[in-house]
C-alpha cells in the first residue's frame, strides 16, 4: 500500500489539519505524534528507507522498537495535508530507545519535532498507565496562553476554572489538567516536567506556550484539546466582561455530576473559595 493511502497516516493528516484551520499552529508551531499499531506498520513496511541512527536526547527504553509518525522540525502545519513526504516522518526507536532513523518521509531533509524528548517520555508514561494510549498533541491553543499571564499558574486552579467554563469540561478531563511554569521548550527539562505531569493527567498547560494532550486516537485527543480550549476562550470572555462570577458551577454541583456521570471528580479540585 502507498504510504499516505494508510488510514493511520491520513487521519494524522486530517488531524494536523484541524488544528491548523482553528488557528493553534501558526507558523511552524506546535507538534503531533503517534505510536504505530504492530500491523499497520507492516501494511506500509514495502515504503521504508532507513536513515542514520540518531540519538533522541533522552532514554525511553519502555518504547524500544517502537515506530512512531511525526510532524517534521520546523515545518508547518498547514503543509501536513499538502505535502506529507515533506511535512511530516516515520521514525524507529532502537532496541534501548535510545536512537531513532527516520524511514519514511521528510523527503527533502529534515529531522522529527523538536519536541522529540517531550513526545516520547510523555508516550513512554502513558503506555506504562495505559497501552492504548497513541497519540501525544501539541498545540498553541490562544485562550488557553492567554490564560497563563492571569491565573496562578497551579494545577487546582486551572482544573477548577475550566471546570466551570462547561458541564461537560469535568465528564471530558475528569482527572484534571497540570501546569508547567514557563522553560525552555525542545529539551530533555521540559520534557521531564511534562511527563511527570501526565502520570496523573491527559493534559497539560506549558505557561505562555501552549498545551500538551494524550489520548488513545487522534479523536479523543483533538477532542481533549479541543473542549480544554474551548473552555479557557470562554474564561477569557467571563474575564474580560467582569472580575466576578455573578453564579457558577458549585462543588455540590460537581458532586452530583460526577455521581449521575459515574466519574471520579477528585475532593482536591472541588475547594471552597
Ligand atoms: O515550533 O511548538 O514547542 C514547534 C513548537 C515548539
Ligand atoms: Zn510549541
């Protein structure tokens, strides 16, 4: 089969593409992994050109052998749809998940995301908690960064108040969502924050940058990213029309969701204020 007819890899297309048309990936911003399915990987083996061994910049030997696609450093987007060869690749982990050769794509030169580390020790986490964990987005979803210059940059409080932006937010990312204080993007320290993070969540905030999903596949995952952003632009409404909620979502409320729902809302992010 052509690689780009595989349905895995047109659907990263159709995803990266949906990010790009609401506006989270200007330029050549934000990035998106997914850990290949054993049998689609053989369904497009007959396309693989192996490159150079290079190493990752960290070690996740809980991903050894392991294929993944990802969006190419430095590109756009916009361009993964267009043209995938060049936008986007497949890579292969070694048998200590230490290096990794492109096989397929980047036809024209190239390395995977710079946020190569963060992608694989956040996948490297959730394959641990959940194998069916496949997919690890990263957007620079604008309300959500907005948010980050007005709010304490804590966990309990992003959680909460985009709890509170919409029923659904609590039934969706019942786990919460963390935070990260703003570092240095593309190296091994952001990724180890970040990954800590996603022991406990699917989701997590980079402080004036953006936001990092996890999911299972690329609906659940744009999903994720889509309701979290979604509620932050509805914040920054309620912000910027007033300081003070007239009335809102209760603790109580959240406890009587979360029984109906049969989701586990955890005590910590259902404080007095
Ligand atoms: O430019 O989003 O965090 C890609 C990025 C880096
Ligand atoms: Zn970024």
């Amino acid at each position: 089969m052509k690689f780009t007819d595989a349905k895995f890899v047109k659907d990263f297309c159709a995803m990266a593409d949906d990010g790009w048309k609401l506006g989270w990936h200007e330029r050549n911003g934000g990035n998106l992994s997914y850990r290949v399915k054993k049998e689609e990987v053989e369904s497009v083996k007959e396309n693989f050109k192996a490159g150079e061994w290079k190493p990752i910049g960290t070690n996740v030997p809980g991903l050894k052998n392991e294929y993944f696609l990802v969006t190419g450093s430095g590109k756009f987007f916009r361009n993964v749809i267009l043209d995938p060869e060049d936008s986007i690749c497949m890579i292969e982990l070694d048998d200590k998940g230490e290096n990794y050769r492109i096989v397929w794509g980047l036809v024209n030169g190239g390395r995977p995301t710079s946020e190569l580390p963060s992608h694989l020790m956040n996948h490297e986490v959730k394959v641990k908690i959940n194998p069916d964990y496949r997919v690890i987005y990263h957007a620079h979803t604008t309300n959500m960064i907005a948010l980050t210059f007005v709010l304490p940059l804590e966990d309990k409080v992003f959680t909460r108040e985009l709890w509170e932006m919409a029923t659904e937010c609590p039934v969706v990312f019942p786990d919460g969502v963390g935070v990260v204080n703003w570092m240095v993007p593309g190296g091994r320290d952001i990724a180890v924050a970040t990954s800590k993070l996603m022991e406990k969540y699917d989701l997590a905030v980079w402080a004036h940058h953006g936001m990092f999903a996890a999911g299972p596949d690329f609906d659940i995952t744009f999903g994720l990213m889509h309701t979290a952003e979604k509620a932050a632009e509805i914040l920054v409404k309620v912000l910027s029309m007033s300081p003070k909620k007239l009335q809102t979502i209760t603790p109580d409320n959240f406890r009587s969701l979360a029984k109906d729902f049969n989701v586990n809302l955890p005590e910590e992010f259902l404080y007095e204020k």
